[in-house]
C-alpha cells in the first residue's frame, strides 16, 4: 500500500507539469510555438501576477480557449495580442505598450532615481559646507580651547 501511494505521489508532478499542445493540439510546429509564447505572455486578470499558461482561474482558460481559436485561424501574433487587450485592457500584457497615458509608468522609475541623486548631492554639499565653516576657529577660541586642554586642574 505504502508503495502504490508513493508511487502515485512521485507521478503527480508529471502529471501537473503536462504540455499544452496535449490540450490545445495544432496543425504546424509554428503555430504551436506563438500559441506557447502568446500564453505565457499574457497575464491573467484575476491572478495578476500569474501568465495565462499557468493560472487555473476560469477567464484564464478563456483566453487560453481564445488564443488557441485565433492562432489556429491564422492570426498573427499583434492580432491576437491586439483582440486580447481591447477584451481585458492593457493590464494583461506584462510590458504595456510606450503611449501617452502610460508615459507615467514608464517615466517613474527614470523620475525617483533622479530625485534621489538629487537629493544625495544636496546633503553631500550642505555636510561639505558645515564641515568648513565649523573647523574655522577664531583667535580666542582657540586660546580658549587651549586652556581647557591643557588646564590640569583639580579633577
């Protein structure tokens, strides 16, 4: 007994980690390649972080279903990515195409890193000043510094 249920949990991973083209079966090798590359190109809206190759959510299996309809019709890759994204917007694609409302999102990292220099030279300088005025004793403070160092006194 304890063989057969080792024997099983051994097989399951092979098993979970079966092909897609199992499931989605097209005439031609290049078909079958955009349709594995497409899938896992695109993000499934529900999972978010997860490609639609790998998700088991229910509208991933959707766009599995539509991407394999159009790729086995003939479409071109920039068809069905285009069908896809005006289905579920542009949040299923992991690099949003470069347009004017996601210049945001493209210009925020370039921005804070930026920022942060700035802000790095700032205190760098402002330290650099301190530092300068600070050493700059006048006569009497020095004379005064010299007492207290060299003062030996009762303590």
């Amino acid at each position: 007994m304890v063989r057969v249920l080792l024997l099983v949990l051994l097989l399951l991973p092979g098993f979970a980690l079966s092909d897609t083209s199992d499931l989605y079966p097209l005439d031609s090798e290049v078909k079958e390649e955009r349709f594995r590359s497409l899938v896992k190109e695109l993000r499934c809206p529900k999972c978010q972080n997860q490609n639609i190759a790998d998700s088991n959510a229910p509208i991933a299996k959707d766009m599995r279903d539509d991407v394999y309809r159009m790729v086995a019709a003939g479409a071109s890759e920039e068809e069905v990515v285009s069908s896809v994204v005006s289905r579920f917007g542009e949040f299923v694609r992991y690099t949003p195409q470069f347009e004017g409302r996601t210049l945001v999102l493209w210009a925020t990292p370039a921005l804070v890193i930026l920022v942060g220099l700035m802000a790095i030279f700032v205190v760098v300088v402002r330290s650099r000043r301190n530092s300068e005025t600070a050493s700059q004793l006048t006569d009497e403070q020095r004379r005064r510094a010299d007492e207290i160092l060299n003062d030996t006194g009762p303590y």
